[in-house]
C-alpha cells in the first residue's frame, strides 16, 4: 500500500466524476471536497451509530447487526464482509468507523479502487512489485495500471452462518499475479463481537467498570484451493487487514517496538512511505513510536519483523477514546510481502504493521493496519491471520491504567508525545 496514497489524487477526480449526486456537473476535475462528508441532512455527520445503522440500510440490504448490551458491530457482506463500524454506546453512541458516505450513497462503482471504509477490512499483498496483485504482467508500475482485485474491492461474500455474537462469511476468487502466477483460493472471515468475558483477557475488571468498551475480532483464512503448490520463486500472498477510524487534531498512534540496537534489529519505524518525517509528526523511543494521526498530513509508519510486537494503539484526548490492536504475530515468520511499486531486490521484506494519516484525500480519516507473513501453501493448505480491535471511552484515569498495560505508556505521554519535541 506504499503508493496506493500517492495516486489517490488522481482517482478522487474519477470518483467525484461517478460518485457525486447527479447535480454536480462540472467534469473538469471537480474539488477533492466533494468525496468528504459535509454537514447536511442527507447522510450522517455526527458519528452517530444509529444515524450510521439507518444511512447503510438504504444503500446495502446485506448489512448485519452484531449487539451486546451496548456494544455493537455493523457488519456488510455486499462491502467484502467489512465491519464498517462499531459503537461502546449503544444506538446513540459514537460510531468510530470510518465511512465513505458519498461513494457508498452513489451505489455506483469507480475505477482503481472503492474505498467504501470500515473498520476492518480484508485485503490480500502484495500489491506491488514483481509478485502483485494489482498490476497485470507486463504492465508499468503507474497509477493508470493500478487496479484492486475485484474480490477484494468491490465483490461481495458469500453469508455462510451466524449468530448473536458472531457472522461467517466466504468468497472463492482467482487472482493472477504479475509474474503470471495463478492463485485459486478461498477467503473465509470469521467475524465476532467480544463479550465482557473476552475483553477481561487484556483488561481487568475493575477497568472496565469504569469506562464504555466494545471489542471485535476478524479471524481471516486463505486457502490454497488449486492444485499446485504456492512458491515463493512464483510469489506468494498475505493477509491484509485494514481499520479506518476518523482522525483528530488530539490524535496520536502509538506503536510498541522491540528494544535494542540499530545494528542488530534495524531501524525503529519506516517512514520512508512519503518521506521522512519530522519530529511534529513521527517521536521513536526506544521502546515506543508516536505518529500523528490528524488527518493533516500524507504519511505512512511501518514496523518490521525484528521491531514488532503483536499489538498497537491510538488515543484521542478530545474524545477520552483509546484505541487498540492485536494481532496473531510469529516472532519467528520473517516473510513480508513488500508492495513497493518496483521490481523488488527482496521481495519478502515487508512490514508486519502500518499506519496512515491522510491529508483529507479520502477524508478526516487514519489507518491501523496489521498483516500476516506470506506462506508457501500446498494444495487445501491454509493460514490464518487474526485482527482484534478493542475500544475503551470514559474516565480518563481508567484510560490511563489500560494503555499503561497495554501499551506501556499512558494517555498523558501519549497526548504530550509532540508537545515535547
């Protein structure tokens, strides 16, 4: 995803050009603003859950509703099984999904990619390099070749069962690499709301009597369903999770990392996405990365294997809303897919971990991203990557002890993280 954002300019002028309601005419290129949600009574602004329910189930029939007392999911099958949104606060609480509003009211379908949003969305690597998947074989590595595969982007999945607290859901897809290699394969999201007793499993009780939480898990599974065996010579895949969650000037990401010396693990953080950055945006300690998710500025953060560690975070001090990430993670698994738009001299060393801030591009929007290593599968082998978001609102001495434990820092570092530098 390295260079998805620096062609996303261009698309949104395609989008306004297809997504935009019918009175907008000018076809000349008109304002990256009209893709952002604006403050009117057609669609929701005010990250309202049930304002978010009730704007889906006008544009998608499929949308499935996960609740526990007050916690809640909204899950799509038409979206490629996103769960687009969650709530700690029942129906009137915050929604803390971020929303595409324009494109999904549309209902219509636009080249290179649909970014409909959500809040944990399946996406396979390596989208760039002598392995892509985004790319046709042959073709220059530029955004005019650029294209999402159709099952992960605009396809919807097979509902396979459901219950209360959990919805499974299938697709089975065939993607053909830039090498030429071809994958027959199966995607099978297993999606659940946590229940207090599972989010007890990170957070102590006497915690979350004291604040709103709502947690949610994506189990992801890709299996080899050819005939032949996947090799790294011919390239290999990997399981992408993306969240999106709307950014805010009080926003800040937080990154454990793996302590030790430069020489020996390598850097602490990539942050050659879209340059370096300074000091106002990006802080590396030596056990921790502060990376400004305002919306203010195009940027990207990755963690490699040797610094990264199975979890990461955001809070917003405006909000009181700590955000966090686990994910499965092998110490051990050191193959990455690397989804630079080049002919790759190690294809295989990608990040395990990401986070992007946008500039307003797609809208007020961040991203914590987590993948899986890539695997050689054989015929009806499989791998499984598991994506959990947990999300705590309230009493801001609660907040403090929760990322304290988790994170190992708390919420007052974190919201001071840029002031001292």
């Amino acid at each position: 995803m390295k260079n998805l954002y620096n062609f996303i300019f261009s698309v949104l002028v395609v989008i306004c050009l297809l997504a935009c309601d019918n009175t907008q005419k000018d076809k000349q290129g008109s304002s990256q603003d009209s893709l952002i949600m604006k403050n009117t009574t057609e669609t929701p602004i005010n990250n309202n859950f049930g304002a978010d329910l009730d704007f889906l189930k006008l544009y998608d029939t499929t949308v499935i509703t996960l609740a526990n007392a007050n916690a809640q999911i909204i899950v799509s099958p038409k979206f490629q099984a996103r769960i687009m949104t969650a709530t700690a606060g029942g129906r009137e609480g915050m929604s803390i999904g971020w929303l595409n509003y324009p494109l999904i009211k549309s209902g219509k379908l636009v080249p290179h990619i649909n970014a409909f949003g959500g809040a944990d969305r399946f996406w396979l690597g390596p989208e760039g390099g002598q392995y892509a998947i985004f790319f046709k074989k042959g073709d220059s590595f530029d955004g005019q070749n650029w294209q999402t595969p159709a099952p992960i982007d605009s396809e919807s999945f097979d509902l396979v069962s459901q219950s209360e607290s959990m919805v499974k859901l299938q697709k089975q897809a065939q993607l053909t690499n830039y090498a030429g290699t071809t994958f027959d394969i199966r995607m099978e999201r297993t999606i659940r709301l946590l229940g207090k007793a599972e989010v007890e499993k990170i957070v102590a009780n006497e915690l979350l009597e004291k604040v709103q939480f709502v947690g949610y898990q994506s189990e992801n599974q890709v299996t080899n369903i050819g005939k032949e065996a996947w090799t790294k010579e011919k390239g290999l895949l990997s399981i992408w999770i993306l969240g999106m969650f709307n950014a805010s000037p009080a926003n800040t990401v937080v990154v454990p990392i793996v302590e030790g010396k430069e020489s020996e693990l390598g850097i602490k953080v990539n942050d050659d996405y879209f340059g370096k950055l300074a000091t106002d945006r990006l802080v590396a300690k030596e056990k921790v990365i502060y990376f400004k998710a305002d919306s203010k500025l195009r940027s990207k953060i990755g963690i490699s294997p040797q610094r990264s560690k199975d979890i990461m975070g955001s809070y917003d001090s405006d909000k009181q809303l700590l955000t966090i990430v686990k994910f499965t993670f092998d110490p051990q698994s050191k193959d990455y897919v690397n989804s630079q738009w080049v002919h790759q001299e190690q294809p295989y060393k990608g990040d395990v971990s990401n986070s992007y801030n946008d500039d307003q591009n797609l809208g007020n929007v961040y991203e914590l991203e987590t993948s899986s290593a890539a695997k050689a599968l054989r015929p009806n082998q499989s791998m499984l990557h598991t994506h959990s978001t947990f999300h705590f609102l309230g009493d801001k001495v609660a907040l403090d002890a929760i990322a304290q434990k988790l994170l190992g820092v708390g919420v007052e570092e974190i919201s001071n993280a840029f002031t001292k530098n």
